[in-house]
C-alpha cells in the first residue's frame, strides 16, 4: 500500500492523470483518504483522479455485460474509457439465454462508436451483439463460473472463435485493457482531421 | 471394410435395425450394394436399415446448427433419431451472429419435445435456443474452425458453461449420441403411460 | 448475502418458486432465517421455497451415486428435480469397483424415466448405468479427487466419452443444471399429450 | 470448389462485393478463371472482386510483421482492409531481435489509424508496437514455429499479455478478422461527423 | 527397415531372443522373410523369435479388452508377456456398459496371478475388474477414439484415478510394456523360491 | 472428524484392519486417542491398526527416494505395504543429480521382489532404477516443486514415458494406492504355489 | 524452520557457503538471527553466508528486468551469481513497451559475458536482449500476471520459441537455476587457461 | 526451394557463412547441387558452406544422447556448434536405463567446457549428466516417442524441472538453438581476455 500511495504522490505531483486498477480495499482506502478530490469505485476496485491537461475528445463507447457477477470488470472498462475522456453508456441485463431482452437495447447498441462486452460462462455475448452493430466490438472474457469454465478461459476461447466478424479480445478480467482501446477508437472517431500518433505511449 | 460388411450381415439376418456410422466412402459404398433396400447417407456418412421389428412411438426432435460446415454431424443427429423413429424437424441457417434469422424460427422451436443443437466455433447457439425453449436441449459442439477452436474443444467448453439451464452436452462431432440420446427422450413424451425399461440396452 | 436476501425477496413477493444453490452458509442462514417455511440443505448448499402456482407431473427420476464425497452434488441434483415436481430416488452406493452391489439396484434403476448419475474419480459409473437401462442418463463430473483428477476435468472427459449410448453431460459439480434437465425430460414423460413448449423460460 | 463458386455466382449476381479467403488453390483458380475482373491472390489464398456500392472513406491502416513465413496472413489482413476501402502500409521486416531495424520505421509506423501486427514464434512484436504508438493495436498470431509454439497458442497467450495497454487479439491466422476489425476502425477515424451503425452485420 | 532388419540380425546371431514391436508393414514382412521360424503378427504389428536360452517359469496372465479396435495393444501386451514364458488367457468382450457379459468371465478372471486391463474411450474397465479380483492390475489406456478422448489422454486419467486400490497404468498404447512388468510380475508368482533380481536389464 | 472417527468405530468393531489415509491433523490426534493402541504417522498423514486376523506372508518390498519433500509419500507408501504384512526397506538419499550416490545402494535394491519408487521434479528416478533391476517397478509422481512442475503432472508424465520396461504408474502423491499394488505383488511372490484370487475385493 | 536452521547449522560448521533461497519470511528471520554476519535478503526471501574457501574468478553478469513484480526473482539470480563470485550489474527498467528506454541501455548490456533475462507477462524481453548482444542469454519466465499468462507458463512458451539465437530457459521463478548457470558461464569466461571439471558437483 | 536457394547464393555472394537447417530432401540436395564445396548432412537435414572470415577460437563442446531416434537433433546441434568454430566430441550412447555404460563416458564428460545434452521420452539425461559435471549444460528435449510423450512436451517439462542446477532449457527439436548457445559459451571460455559483445547479432 505504502508503494502505491508514493507511485501515487509522484504522477498527481506531476499534473498527470492518476488511474490505479486492481486495488485491494486497503490500498483503495489509502488513495482515497489521500487525495478526497479524487473518486474510489469500490466494485471495480478502481481510482481516478484526473489530470491537469485537456482530454481530446471521444465518440460513446457502450461497455454491454449480462449480469451482476460480471459487474466489476465492465465497471473497469467504462471507467477505464470515461477517465480517457469517452461518454460511456452502460448495458447491463443482456444475457444470450434472454435474447428477447437483450434485442430491446438494439437501438442503443447503435449508437456506439465501439463497444466493449464483457461476458463469462460460454462467452456468446460478442457473437450476438457483433452480427446486430456494425462497430469494433472489444470482447472481455471473465473468471466467474467454475468447473469447465477453466478460471475464464473458456470464455476466452469462445470469444476467439466468434463468427461474427470484427470482435477482438482481451486477457481475462482485462477491463482496463478493454477500456482503454475502446478510448483510442473512440477518439479516433470523434476527430475531425486525423493526426498521426504521438511517440512512446502506452502506461 | 470387409469387416463392416460381414458385421452388418449378421446384424442384417438377424432381422435387427442396422445404423452403421463414421463410414469411409468405400464403405458406404459396399453396404449400398450390398443392401439397396437400405438408405446410404454420403454427408452423414451414415448407412440405415431398418430391422423387421415395429418402433415405439416418439414426440417430434429438432435439430439445429448454423450452417452447411456442421451439416454432416447435424444430419448423423437427425437421421439417428429418425432411425429410431422419432419424426425430426431440421433448422438449419440459425447463426447466433444473425440472431433475427434464428428468431423466425422461434415458434417451430417451440413445437420439439427435445432439440438437438450443433454447433461449432464458439458454441454458443445452445445458450439462445436454450433460452427459447423451455424443453431438453442436447447440446453436439463440432471439430469445425481452426486455431483457437482446437479441434472442437473451445465448443465443447462453451457448451458446458452454457448459461441457459437444461442443456446437456455431447462429445465433439457425437451426432449419433445426441440423436440417440433424443430419441429416448423423444419416445418417453410420446409413451401414453410410462412403462420401467428393458434390460441391457445400448447399441 | 444482503444481496441474495434481496433477490430472493424480490422472487418471494412475486409468489414465484426460489431455490438459491451454492451457497455460503451464512447466506444459507440468511434464508432460513428470512422465510421459515422454506427448506435449507446444508449438504447441497441449497435453500428451496416454492412458489403458489402448481407444478406439472412428472415421471419419476434417480439420482445415482457412489459414495459421500460426491453427496452434495448428488442432492443439489435431486432437490431441483424435486422442487420442479418430480419424484426422485436416491441410489448412493454405487461404485463401479462394487461392481455387485451396484446390480443389486438393477430393477429400481429400471424404474425411472431418466437417471442422473453422479462421479468424481473416474467417471465410470454413467456407463454402467448407461448400459443397464434404455432410458435418457444425465452425468454429472464433480471435483472430488486429487492429483490426475485436475479439478473433475478428469470424470468430465471420461463421460464425455462413454460407451453407452444416450449418456450426455453437465458441467463439473452442475448438481442443478442435472436436476433442471431431468426434471424438464420427466415432465415430457408425464405429459398426457404432448403440448409445445412456452416461450422465453430458463432461470 | 463447386460449391464455392455457386456461392460466388450468388453474391455477384447480387451486385455485392465478393472476398473469399483459405482458398485451395483449385478453388483460387475457378473464381479467377469464372470472373477475371477480380484479383486472386496466392499467397493470402484469396479472391476479391469489389461490388456495385461505394465503399466509405476510410483511414489508413498498417499492417506489420516480421517474415516471410508470416505474409500469407498479413497479406490476407491487409487485402481485407483494402477491400473494405482502407488504404494500408504493409511494414514486412520488422522482427523484435534487431530491433534497430523495426525502429527505422517509426514514423510511419505513427502516420497509421490502427495498427495489424502479425507474429509467430514468441508473439513479441505487438508490445513493442503498442509502446511505439498511441493507437489501436490488433494483433494476429501465426501458426508458424515448431514444438513448444503449440500450433500458435504461445503468441496467442504471449499477445493476450501484452505490457501495452490497447493491444486486442484475434484468432490464430485470422488475417481477416483482424483486417475487418482495422477497417472499421478506420472508418470511423475518417468520418467527418459520427453517425449510428447501419442494423445486422458481419459475413 | 534396413536398419531393423540389421539389429535383428545382430540379436539372432547372439542366440538372444528377438521381440520387435510398432512394426510397419514392410518391416514385418522383411523380418517375416529373413527368419521364416519366427513369428509375425500382423495386428499386434510384432515379430517375435524365441532366443536359445530357457525362460523362467511364470504364473499366468490374462489380458483383458472391450472390442476389436483395442485389439492390436492387447495383443502386444499379450504377445509380449509369453514372449517372456507367461501363459497368457485372453478375454475380449468385456465392455463395462454390457457388464452381464463381463460378469460372466468373473471366474476366470480370478485365475489369473495378475491381470492387464486394455481399453479407450472412458477407461472404466479396470477399474470393474480391479474391483473384482485382489491382484494387481495393470491398465493400458488406447489412442481409439475422438473429440474429448484427446488422442487416449482421457483413459489415461480415468485409469491414473481409478477408484479401484492396485491399479498400476502404462503409456497410452504401451502394450509391450505392460506384457513385459505383467511378465515380471507372474515371474515372482511363480519362482518357489524367491531369488533377488539380476544386474541392469531392461531392453 | 466425526464422520472418519464413526466408520473407525464401524471397522475396529467389524475385527478389520483399518488403514486411514490422507488425514488432518485434527483426524489424526482423534484416531490416536480414540485408539492407543493403533499408530498415528504424522509425516505419512496416516493411522493404522492391525485387525484380528493373520496376514499372507509376502516378499519384501522396497520404498525409494531422493529427498526430504518426498517423504510424505514414500513413508504412505511404505506404511500401507508395511500393514498389508510386506516387509519393507527405505531407501532414502537416491536423487539422480547425485548418481554415484544412488549406486551405492545398488545391490540392497535387487534384493527386493518389488520396489515403489517415489519422485517429485523431473521424475526420473524410475527410470534409472528400473534400468538397474530387473523387478516390477511402480512409480509415484509428487506434486512437490513449483512451476512447471504442474502440480506433479510433470514427472506423472515423464513416469508414463520411462525408458526402462517394467515400470507402471500411479496417480499424483498416490502412495497408498502403490503400497497397496506392491503388497498384492509381494505376496504372489512369497505364495510356495499359486492360488487364484478371492472375490471382490479393494477398499 | 527448525528442520532449515538445523541443516544450515551442519553446513557453516563444515565450512562451506551457505545459500538459502525460496525462504518464510520466519525461516529468513531465524537464519539471520542464527548467523549475523551472513546477509538476508528479504526481496529475494534468500539468505547468504560465505564459506571459507576462495571463489573461482568469474566474468561480469548482467541481470536484466522490466518493473517491480519481477524483482523478487531477478534479485534471486544476481545475488546467486554473485554467491558464486560473478560480478553482477543490474538494469531494472527495461520493457519491451517502452523500447527507447531499453536502448539506452544498450552499452551496458553488451558488456556483460553473460546475461540473465527475467520478465513476465508475454515474455518478449529475452528476444530483444538477445538481438543486441551476442552473448549467451539465459531467460526466466516468470509467475507475475493474472488470466491467460496461466501462473508464468505464457512468458515460458514464449520464451522457449524466442527469434533470437542463444536463449535458453529455466523454470518460471527459477531466478536461483539461472544465477547457478550464468554464474558457470561466468567463470568459463574468466578463466585463463580452460580446465576440466571436477566430479560430481552441484547442490 | 527455389527461395531458399535464392537466399543461399545472397548470403554467399556476401562471403558470409550459410548455414541452413530443416531443410526438405529436395532442398539439401539442391543445395549440395549448387555448392558442392559445402556439406550435406542428411540425418541433421542441414547443409553448411563455411563463410570467408576466421572463426574464433572456442573451448571443446559435448553432445550427449541416448540412441538412434535423437540423432537428427543431435547431429543439427553438433553441427552448428562445429560450425560456429567449436571443437565438438560427441556421446552417443548415454541412455539413463543403463546407467552404468553412461558412466564409463564420465571422464570424457569432464573435458568439456559446455554440454549439449539431447534427450526424448522422460527427458532424464540433463540432470544425471548436469549431476556429474559442473558445467553449463543445455537441454534439447526432441519430440520422439508416442501417447503421453505429447510431442516433446513432457520431456520438455522435465528438463526445466531438473534437480540439477545450472541445465538450461532450449525448444523441442531445437538442435540449432542449443548448438549456437553452446558456441557462444565456449568462445568465452577460450578467449585469452574477454571482450565486450559486438553490436546487434544473431541469425
């Protein structure tokens, strides 16, 4: 903890956006109680605390995940995407086995630049969502379920595999990671001239 | 394939049901000329006889896949359970990354007592039609795909972790299993009153 | 557990059947606490209330298994097919290095419409049972076991590969998704006439 | 082959674009003798022949890799983009052991929208890439190596794991996958203003 | 078989006994032509030619398998075993989802000083016959089979886990080794008195 | 606890031996006090006490290792050989990066009808004495080491693959079920005739 | 702990150096009390007491390394190495994301006789180094990430199919193995005139 | 073919070394064809023209084997230490089964600087040869055997799971790799004083 709060300290010192993932409710804590401006996401066990400079802009993300268990990575992902700046819709009820429901956000799948989908158990999300939007589809295979699940990589694998074209994937419980491209693109989408990319970046 | 003939005679004389699967084409071809009064299947790669005895009534089957790669293990499910005398709907263009296609057939899938999915790549239309139909779903994931697929491992996998309840999973490419295994689950729906079962059964 | 207190809440207001699985047995507590009229099942981690409506018929279905290690999945399996109607038998001591004393529930094991066979170890006993009866075998792989057992993945792949035909499979330790399935098969087997089956259902 | 072609016919017919990728090369050869208007390419073991419509704009794309042994999929990634209407960069001698020849290509390596990387072996190439550039990055591992490459699991786990943040992963050998998904980022990276995607996509 | 042909020859003229096992076709055929005294054995892919010295007494051996695709290892191991002077009884019908049958052998089962046990798919036999004789079995798991049987990977682990106590496995196909440590095995059974063993052999 | 102490209690009664394997701490110490004049091993986690009636003679029996982190099993193995009436020798300090050392033991371990050989690691050890006697040899992977060892699937697998004939293979840590297989050889070799074995047996 | 301060206690009293690695934070704190002029180190969980005799000269060892996560294996090594006589240099900041960095390194790395290379995640670190210096690489994969790294076993394969010519791998975590090897290379590369080697060494 | 003989007479035309491996029978013997001053070796499937500079002076390596199956790798890393200006002594007969012909090469095992050490099946000769000797020692598993060997896999998972230290691991089949590490380290081991590496090498 004492680590992270100094590697902390020096990045908000600096003016630089602070985002620190993967934190145990301890460390969560310590960065909270240091730096109360800053916001504690308990769930994706997450902070932000923005930086000094300006945010380029971004086109919607929409993080589309099928339920509870699955939460804190899509948190990870949204938050990951917000801190970069991109406005990000949340689709949270949209299981393969209720099909039904999952077509009533049809619409609003649209209007996403990119989406990110967030799934364990067999994976199916991506497939589904990829054949009803014509957008990247960012896939994020989950560790919930047991057994044949293999810790997630069953959804991995699944995932991989998808029949609809255009799906790439992320390391298991890679919400930031997801977050993150899902920003890239997002802001590549919103620029009204496109520039070439700035040198050695990445975190 | 001398063997396969000689086994199929003895099964044949003895006025036996003769379903032979897994067949090279040379085989096929033998057991073709050897009885024309038999059915031979070149894509199930799968030779029928039917033996003098009457079948027991059966509840009507669906078999399901997505496309013509799954065809020969979706064809080997159904013409087992017709083997066996259940009468067998086939649907056949039901990608779940075309989830308004499969969803035409929502209602014909709700008229099988049983249904029989396959599927390859990610496995994931079990899952969906799972989620459909409140009925048994067996569910046959294929050796289909490359990569990542791993011979059929990555459907088999999805399959097993399938979030919609009531599916039960076969071996890869196990059409004559599924179309079994529906079959007798196909008979009990039709059996006006239950009877105990034989003795020492199976194939 | 607030949570699941929650939840189940929500699902008893509405007058609809609740049954939680794998539970922790604080939540299991929470349950029995909250609604004294339901049933809790330490063994399987189970907690089951029903809901008003009533319950289709059923044919009756057994649970086979060997021993007390592979009890709690073996009795989450017979409490969900019993919470949906069916009438179950319990068959416990069943181990195929027994061989003789497995046939001594030769003719009870005939008298179930469908069977639900449970095994860590090995996973032999499912072709056993399967080779006894011609009736529809659900198996179900558990965890149990050590070393080359990898988890259940071992028993897994073992039914996976059955030689009885009619033998299809549920993820490791699925106690429930066995019950359901059986349960959804024992219904059909009741059925008077057979109807199509309703729309949209699953958990 | 046949079937193939009939396939095609259709598509053609229907005045749509016509891309057909893992061609044998019988089939390569009876789409360039059925429709000599199109473009075969052997070493990607693809055939395309644009269709009626007008393809939107679209940014540039590179597509990256090491070797020889790796063209057959980076080709079949970068005459996807372009056959969706992307311009692309191929950047072909850019192993990660000599690493001052990959650097030589820095600046145009950021003069990309989104950025194919291919790579067998260790799958090293997309990290050092992705810390190159602040812009998407897909990578695509090959089924190149021998023994413990595992049929191109090791750079499919090593891509998985990138230190980069921004990198996703596709199948192994998925050039068009990867194509696809770079195109549509490049669609929208040149979009003047950003509209909702058109409804049921993907092949 | 050049190469094989002149070992052979090397043994031969030692006066030791010659077993030559994974024999191709042709190089049983040379080995056949060069010394017609010998014995080939086409589906045990063997060739053995009895050495001048006298072989110890040994107890007897049974060799135990399902069906005919499991033949050729069963042989092996049983050509090998009398090979090393062990009078071998083969019983090949004892597939565990007919277990009647097998019961039927229970007799002679018990007769033997030790037993190898063959067989694919889910590798339940020895641990039946384990159960039914106190003597030391040793299980050979075969590469028949597809899908999930993982090329014999699965009744290898099935064996390694048998619920049976004395049950020993060999590598998958390996019958030559388990004729010879079953050989080893009925030696001890058989020598009056027990004698410690000689320096460094093995072959 | 209560659970192992009742079946105890059932099998003392019964006039039994009774051998616990694989027990807590806790199970242990209640075994011991609940029976004094049994023998409770920490190190092998076991408990033995003797019944009432007289075991066969039986050859000996050797237990052999190389370290320390191997114990454990080894003395399971040793135990269980050592309570079925085996007498029984340790070899202990037989670790193959140490050679000359483990020749030095070379000719007490031809002076055994049976030798357990028990290896963590690399697993080779085996190898080596199976190559130095001409006994039957049973190997036991341990799941000590770290990495790639994978939990003991590592020298399971190396094991399987011996160069030396005559070596089988039990499960991960197995050491009772070796014990177990090594008495039932031990005894044939100690039996002045042979006689065929009793029914059902195993634990 | 009183099993490893007992064992320390017979090696310092015969004089010979004392290296103990893989050590509790318990079993550190016990040697360190025991022998305060050896030197604990409590990132390396090792602890070092020179012997009395006079180390063989050795050539300079480089231990390379990406971030914080792998230092506890890296230290592992150097100070293996340097147990053994090896000087060693330490370049801690050296990930494949972050190329430019890396390369600023680049003299100091080609000083080095031989280098010891330590990185999780995709492993890619070892090719790198191995393109910029013509000296034998030893690599060190290790268990640093989450998901599909699958507890180090990704940066091994990866490791084990590096481009780059003279990598060769140890164990995940093996930082001690790595030390040993470079630190035999190192002395090698000292030596003045080249002498056989002595017998039977090792730990 | 015609490729790589393209790419021979470039590196010829440079008065570089050509050394070429893997290589097709068509393709050694176009090779031979082309540069008949050059050497074919048809077991290690490699052809080597030596370049027009002076090698440097290097220490003598072994290449330790067992039998005829592993010579191919052996041979490939004989060759390209050869190749690289390393005097090499090769040990052909040293399998672990028969341990003491191993040892009668003891000696000869001492008089190198490096050993190369190529093994298949279990994967054990590393660590009986890396016990033997305190030299650096790299293990080359190959890919010979059958089942549960899985292609190298297990003797690869065995070698870096030695109990001996200082073996380094090289890729199943790598015979090049391992022959190219070990003549980097025995240059050191010869050069009079050590000199810093060169800039940006390797194949």
């Amino acid at each position: 903890v004492d680590q992270i709060v100094s590697i902390a300290d020096r990045i908000v010192r600096a003016g630089e956006p602070l985002l620190a993932t993967r934190l145990s409710s301890d460390a969560l804590a310590a960065l909270v109680a240091g730096w109360p401006e800053g916001q504690g996401h308990p769930v994706a066990r997450l902070f932000h605390r923005p930086g000094s400079g300006i945010l380029p802009a971004a086109a919607p993300v929409s993080v589309v995940s099928a339920g509870t268990s699955d939460q804190p990575v899509a948190e990870e992902a949204a938050l990951t995407a917000e801190a970069l700046g991109a406005p990000v819709r949340r689709i949270r009820d949209a299981g393969v086995a209720g099909i039904h429901r999952l077509l009533e956000h049809e619409t609003s799948l649209r209007e996403a630049a990119v989406l990110v989908v967030v799934a364990g158990m067999e994976g199916a999300l991506p497939s589904v969502v990829g054949g009803l939007v014509d957008r990247p589809v960012i896939a994020v295979p989950t560790s919930v379920g047991y057994g044949a699940s293999l810790g997630g990589i069953t959804p991995l694998l699944a995932m991989l595999n998808s029949c609809a074209a255009g799906v790439s994937v992320m390391n298991i419980d890679n919400g930031f990671g997801a977050g993150y491209a899902a920003a890239l693109v997002a802001r590549l989408a919103a620029s009204a001239e496109f520039v070439p990319a700035p040198g050695q970046a990445g975190p």
